[in-house]
C-alpha cells in the first residue's frame, strides 16, 4: 500500500491522483489506475519504476 488519495488534480490533459506517502505527496497519472474498487475504497495502480521517488513534492 502506497498511501491514501488526497486529491485529484484535473486539466485540460490529464489528471493526477495526489497520493499521501509517508510525509510526501506522490503525482501518480490517472493511467496508472489497473482497477477501482469502491466498496473497498481501494485504488490499485501500476506506476512506472523510481515513480515514488521521482515526483514527490
């Protein structure tokens, strides 16, 4: 488990999931979703490699 979804950011050309990781914020891209599950509340994703390291804020 990453973290949990603080906001989603949404533009003209993407949108990003703001996902809370430890003390960070982690950009995951909306493509990176495999699969919602909301009665679990749940987001699976299969981010690139380095991607938790790359763009935190």
């Amino acid at each position: 488990m990453w973290g949990t979804l603080e906001n989603i950011r949404v533009s003209s050309l993407n949108i990003i999931l703001e996902i809370k990781y430890k003390n960070d914020i982690v950009y995951v891209p909306f493509n990176d979703i495999i699969k919602i599950n909301k009665k679990e509340k749940l987001i699976v994703i299969d981010p690139s490699e380095g991607l938790k390291d790359l763009n935190k804020r």
